[in-house]
C-alpha cells in the first residue's frame, strides 16, 4: 500500500470487473491490515502452563497465542469498549483485554477450565505484555514462498486412470523418500533461482 500511495493510482475499472475509485489512494495511515497473520503457537514453558501445573488444573488443549485476538481487538475496538468472547476456554481473550483496557465477559462450559484460567490473571497485566520489536529488522516479517514452487517444473507421476481406487505396486527403494538434490528441487531461503542436482553440487565443489 506504502507503494502504492508512493507511486500514485489512476482510478478504473479492473480486468477483473471491480470499479476502484479514487478513493482507493487516500492515506488513511495502514487502513488495510495484512490478510494473512502469521504467529507461531508454541507455547510450552507459559505462566498459565506452570500456574495449572502447580495447582494441578488440566490446562485447555486448544490454546491459540494472544497476539491473535490482540490484532482483533486493537483494530476493531477502542480502550473502554466491551468484549464478548463466548467459547472461553483458557480466557486469554480476558487477559488481553485487561491489558489493553478493554471490558471483556469470557463464557466457558467447563468449570475446570474456568478455573484454571484464573492463573491468567493473578499477574499485574503488564506482566502478560509481549516484547516490543523493531518494525525496521527483518526478522520480524515473513517470506513466503510461490506454491510453484513445490512442483517447480518437475510434471511428477501422472494421476492413476482410476482416480486412486486400487493402491500401485512398491517399487524397489520407494520407502526412501528422495532428497529435494535427488529430485532436482531446490528451494533457495535468498530468493535465488532453483538449480538443479549437479549445478547444485558443481557450486558446492563436490
């Protein structure tokens, strides 16, 4: 979008039959949030894990990490506003709210669960804040990579003519699954352009 705006947009209508207007190019200071939020979800050493450890809780089994319903919540509510969040479970909705100044009710079936989640707020909230990063180092962002790039000009095995029904014979070796230099894919972390098994190993000089 910061491109975008940089460059300037010439409103019309799209191949794809949208009529974008010229309101498309105003600044409105990040309006348009990512469309795909990615946080890992590997919670194993927590302050709600060791509290329902210690008072002997079974913590939730379908945690998801706070930064998910923080980014919900800073961009469509306001400090003061109400949230409702009506399949509970370890409340971390309830914990961010708190944080973020936000009145929050949390509904939950299970009074174990409840009761455990009680550890999420024995902490002063700004205890349950998340480290603050720098916007400007690069290992804060994502790459993804192009879904060719799984099949990267290699066809692979033609589909079976009966759609899978009846299971292929084991070939000699088939339990050994190919290394990405022995299937001629390479996938590069630097953005560099695939190479094949030998130019692979001719760089490496062996």
């Amino acid at each position: 979008m910061r491109e975008l705006l940089a460059k300037g947009y010439r409103a019309k209508k799209r191949p794809s039959g949208h009529d974008i207007s010229d309101k498309f190019g105003i600044d409105n200071g990040a309006a348009i949030p990512p469309n795909l939020i990615a946080i890992p979800n590997t919670e194993s050493n927590s302050f709600y894990l060791r509290y329902c450890e210690e008072k002997g809780f079974k913590p939730h089994p379908a945690r998801y990490p706070a930064g998910l319903p923080e980014y919900f919540i800073r961009m469509l509510t306001e400090p003061g506003d109400f949230v409702i969040d009506p399949f509970a479970g370890s409340c971390v909705t309830g914990e961010v709210c708190e944080r973020t100044g936000r009145r929050w009710t949390c509904v939950e079936l299970l009074r174990d669960y409840c009761e455990a989640a009680l550890g999420r707020f024995v902490r002063d909230p700004e205890e349950t804040a998340r480290p603050v990063v720098d916007p400007a180092n690069p290992s804060n962002y994502y790459r993804l990579p192009h879904p060719g790039i799984l099949w990267n000009g290699d066809p692979g095995e033609p589909l079976p003519s009966d759609g899978g029904k009846s299971r292929r014979p084991k070939r000699a070796g088939a339990d050994i699954p190919k290394s990405r230099e022995e299937r001629g894919v390479s996938i590069h972390r630097d953005g560099t352009p695939p190479l094949s098994a030998a130019s692979s190993a001719d760089e490496r000089g062996t």
